[in-house]
C-alpha cells in the first residue's frame, strides 16, 4: 500500500531507535534493522508473541502518525475504481500495519474496493517472502496466470517471483500534485458525491465566492467539504455540518490534501460561535431542512460580521426539465429525493428579502436536459451551448446563486468580527 496507493509520511529511523530501544531493554537484544522487514522477522522469529504484539504496535504507532500527511497516487485510485467497475477481484498484500490500511482506504473512499486485506499482522514472514500473495491466490482459488501483483520495490518483485505470479512495479510514480479539482473529484466520488453536476456547481460557486473581500469563510452545512477545495487558498475556512461521518470524512479529506480547514459536528440552529465571519456559505442546504427558511436565514445572519457576506444557493423547481415535464401534464420531480422541498427564484428571493437579507448578485449554475442521460452524449455538461443556454434564460438553469448581505436597520449583528 505505502508506495503504491499512497505514500505515508513515517519517521523511519525515529521508528527503527524506538524498536531496537524496546528489543535491548526487554530481551538485551542488540540488532540493525536493516533491511527493516527481514531483520525484523528474524528477532521476532526467536521472542515470544508478546514481543510480536508490542513491536507491531510501535510501528502502528509510528505509521498512524504519518497518516496526516499522506499523498494519495491519484492514478492507482482511478484504476482501482476502474478494475472494480469490471468485475476483478481486488486484494491488498501490504507490510503496513492492518489499522493502517483500514484508515487509508477508509480516507480515500475505497475500503469497498477489496475482497481481501492481508496486512502485517496477518503473516510470519513479509515481503520479499511470499507468505501473504500465497493466502491471497489460495483464498481466490485462481490459477496463477489469472492474478496480477502491482507493488513499488525490489522486495515485491522478488516476492512475486517466488510465488510465481506476474508482478510489475511503480516506480517514481508522482502521487501528489496540488492541482487539486481534478483529484477532488476522484477522491469525492469515491465518497458518494459522484454525479459529474455536482462539481459544475462547484466551479461556479466558487468563481462567485473567490471573488467576496474577506479571509475567515463559514460553510454551513458543508457535508464532506469537497466544495471547500474549490474555494481560493486566501480563505481560512471552517465547516459545520449535524452529521458525523460527513465531518469525518471531510476531515479526512483536508489531511489528503494538506488543507488547513477546520471542521465541528454543530447544529446550525444551535451553533454560537464566539466570533464573527466574514463570509457564511449555505450551499443546497435549506431544501433538506424540516425548520422555516426564516430560522435557518436568522442563524446565517447571526454568524456574519457587519459588512460580511451570506452565500445561499438552492435547486430550482422550475429548471428546464420541470418546465418539459409540465408541459406534458406530467409533476415535478424533486432533484434529489432527500429535499424536503425546491424553490423557483421567485420564491426563493422573496424568502430572502422578507429575512432582512439584501440581495447584491444573482448567480445560476448547471443545466439538466430532459432525457438528460442521452442528451449528454450530445452536449457535454460542461459546454459552450449550455452555458450559453443559462446565460439568455437563467430561470431554467438547476441551481440559483445568491450573494447578500444583512439589510441593517440598526447593528444588532455588528458584534465583534474576525478580520
């Protein structure tokens, strides 16, 4: 896994003093380490189990505290994606630790992926020995020639040829690159956003969103954080969300790719936070909530400073494949059946400015045909014809964009700001 999938950032030889530090003092054992799993295995080979156990949880130790800075092999993760999609059964052979392997894929969105991990603890002799690839093609019942071992070193490919599978190795393979949308969406995918839609918004929201004066940024209701990588690097942002498995794993998201975000599990309504922000983004999130725009408005204005702005976007009902469907006497569809409700500009500005909220710039993203899963083969989501489509009729756009700022009568909100 480490050099393959990821690269993980351990403290090698702080690693090796802690491990010859415990074998010295516990058994008087002097020993090099070197090369690490060979020797370990033949110290470990002459001890007990529980030198086993307390050795193998200093290396978790130390792999754990790598994990925060791990660099993802983008190109490792599509094919995995790719070989699952046809059908191949996949399996992990690492000389990682298995905590460390479960937190790795869990992070990258693909602990679904594999039929079967085998880990450090899973074998008695590791890499180059052929211990754990001969588990893996016995728990397949595969021929040989059916089964491909992909590692990174000299230690795979002398395991694979031990085992008499056909190996290829990855070598200098450029795992990270701070070109981040493009790595987003793979990564997101993986975690269950993964309508191509989804990241046209994005694309436009931020372009509005980067252009706001301000440094501290609250997204309300930010789910896994994805739009958060979109959004200028000038930004400090924090994101609140009710559920927590969307902040974990937007957590997790932010450690892949060493962004500096903040994330809470918090109620919106119950949210107080000791100082203002410059920016509160509320993105598709009042169409999920069973409380009145009113409240959920009155807690955005509560969160922003006095000149500060309030980013709100919603679906819009009355988006060109609702209007088709009317026209055929047909109801409208909901965009995703986990809204509670959808809105048309109309209504959507006019709950706005009844909510002491001034609007300062209109915006609308996505265009969603009828029969748009065969129409898309003809007209890209992301083209010329669509964008100019919303740009002469922005009513039938999906989603509507709204900058604003508190229409103040007094400064009850003008408490103190971060700037």
């Amino acid at each position: 896994m480490d050099g393959t999938l990821v690269d993980l950032d351990v403290e090698w030889e702080a690693l090796k003093g802690e491990l010859k530090k415990y074998f010295f003092e516990n058994y008087g054992m002097i020993v090099s380490l070197t090369p690490f799993d060979v020797e370990l295995d033949r110290v470990l080979g002459e001890l007990n189990g529980n030198a086993k156990r307390a050795a193998y949880k200093i290396i978790e130790k130390y792999e754990l505290m790598g994990i925060d800075n791990i660099k993802p092999n983008f190109n490792a993760i599509r094919i995995i994606k790719k070989l699952k999609g046809e059908k191949k059964g996949l399996a992990i052979f690492s000389s990682n630790t298995r905590k460390v392997v479960k937190r790795v894929i869990d992070m990258l969105g693909v602990k679904d992926e594999f039929d079967i991990i085998i880990a450090k603890e899973d074998v008695n002799k590791h890499k180059p020995h052929p211990e754990g690839l001969k588990k893996i093609t016995n728990s397949y019942s595969l021929g040989k020639d059916r089964i491909l071992f992909i590692g990174n070193d000299q230690k795979d490919m002398d395991a694979g040829k031990k085992a008499n599978i056909k190996t290829v190795m990855i070598s200098d393979s450029k795992p990270y690159q701070k070109t981040y949308t493009n790595d987003i969406k793979v990564i997101g995918k993986n975690l269950g956003y993964r309508g191509e839609y989804i990241y046209l918004r994005y694309e436009k929201v931020s372009e509005m969103v980067n252009s706001l004066n301000g440094k501290i940024l609250l997204h309300v209701g930010c789910g896994i954080g994805a739009l958060d990588h979109y959004l200028s690097p000038k930004f400090r942002i924090h994101g609140i969300d009710i559920s927590k498995k969307e902040i974990y794993k937007a957590r997790n998201l932010a450690n892949i790719f060493g962004r500096n975000f903040t994330y809470d599990v918090k109620d919106i309504l119950k949210f107080k936070p000791k100082k203002k922000y410059n920016i509160v983004l509320c993105s598709e999130v009042i169409e999920h909530l069973h409380v009145s725009e009113r409240e959920v408005i009155e807690a955005l204005k509560s969160f922003v400073n006095k000149n500060g702005f309030i980013v709100i976007t919603v679906p819009n009902k009355e988006q060109l494949r609702n209007r088709a469907r009317k026209l055929f006497g047909l109801p409208e569809i909901l965009m995703d059946r986990t809204h509670v409700k959808e809105y048309n500009y109309k209504e959507i500005e006019k709950i706005i400015e009844d909510n002491g909220l001034k609007i300062e710039k209109k915006g609308v993203a996505v265009l969603y045909f009828p029969l748009e899963n065969f129409i898309k083969k003809i007209i890209a989501p992301k083209s010329v014809i669509r964008n100019l489509l919303i740009r002469m009729f922005p009513h039938i756009s999906s989603h509507l964009i709204y900058i604003c700022r508190v229409n103040r009568e007094d400064d009850q909100y003008a408490e103190r700001s971060i700037c």
